[in-house]
C-alpha cells in the first residue's frame, strides 16, 4: 500500500489535472492523520489551483481527523467517507459544507 505522502502527492496531482472542479473555491483543508504514517497535511485552495503541503502552515477552514489507515482505506475506496463519520472515525471541525464538498473534488 502506498504511504500518505504518496497518496496526498497523487490528490494533488489529480486536482491539478482537473481544475475546473476547483473554480470558486477559496478554502484551506487541514488533515490529522493520526496512528503509524500519520501527520498532519494542509490542502489550499484558491483561484482554481490547489497545493498540498506537510504540516499546518495557516489556520484551516476545515479540519478533517482520522487514523492513517481509514483515511487510506477511503481514498481506495474501502471505506464510505459518510459512513465513517457517522461512526466516529472520521471527524471534522469547522466549515461542514467545506466538508461535503471535499468529497467531490477528491473523487
């Protein structure tokens, strides 16, 4: 399985290969990802671009936090982001319609 560097370097490779789901977001999305190959990465959106980084460089619109594991498990698709946060592995703070529209621009 690939590592979360390398899963959040190929986010940001899809965005940037599909700007249009970006245009009219301004937002700053900060991940907590906790347990073995955690950390916390921040995704800046603005004008249309979208820039991943390591750590938590500016204060977030919305904060997602859950084990490195799920957060894997959700990219690949194993594990339904809605169910998840119904049954407290994926928590959020901030923003909640930031939140949902995550989801589709990382799809």
């Amino acid at each position: 399985m690939a590592t979360t560097k390398e899963i959040v370097t190929e986010m940001g490779n899809r965005l940037a290969a599909t700007p249009a789901k970006l245009q009219g977001l301004n937002a700053i999305y900060q991940f907590n990802l906790t347990g073995d190959d955690g950390g916390t990465w921040q995704l800046k959106v603005e004008g249309g671009k979208a820039v991943f980084s390591e750590g938590a460089p500016d204060k977030a619109n919305c904060a997602v936090t859950m084990g490195s594991a799920d957060f894997k498990d959700m990219v690949a698709g194993k594990l339904n982001a809605t169910a998840a946060f119904m049954s407290g592995r994926l928590r959020i703070s901030g923003d909640m319609a930031l939140a949902m529209k995550l989801q589709t621009i990382v799809s």
